[in-house]
C-alpha cells in the first residue's frame, strides 16, 4: 500500500512513532487544524446527525451512511 500524499509530514512522522497506521496517521495529518489546541467544539453527543456524519466523512470512517447517531459518535471517539 503506497502512504497517500501527507500534508503535514512532521504530524504524520509522529503520529507513526506513536504506532498508528499510515492510514490513520495520514487521515489526521490531512485534516485542516488537525492537532491545533482550542477545546472549543461541543461534545459529540450536542452535534446533529448530520454534522457527525461530515466529521465521520471527513476523517473516512466506512460504513457511515448506515450509522445512526450513536453509531457515529462511537466511530468518530474510536477511529
């Protein structure tokens, strides 16, 4: 499997030393604003179905057009 292209390849490098798969690691080094600190975002569980279910497109969980809402959350915490 070739690694995709990496937008931020010091996020990908460490999130690899971390033990996470190139997959994983290049799906948050890909992420806008992925790693940037703020806590601002609600809980998952105040977001709307809709809203879990572009996060859950965004980072590439499979499967997510079938989900409910909590299914999504799990996915989202898990993934």
């Amino acid at each position: 499997m070739d690694i995709p292209t990496v937008k931020n390849e010091e996020q990908y490098e460490a999130l690899r030393d971390k033990g996470y798969s190139k997959e994983k690691s290049a799906r948050i080094a890909n992420t806008p604003d992925a790693g940037k600190k703020g806590g601002k975002s609600k809980p998952y569980e105040d977001w709307n179905k809709q809203d879990l279910y572009g996060q859950a497109q965004k980072v590439g969980i499979p499967g997510r057009s079938k989900m409910n809402k909590a299914e999504l959350i799990h996915a989202l915490r898990n993934n």
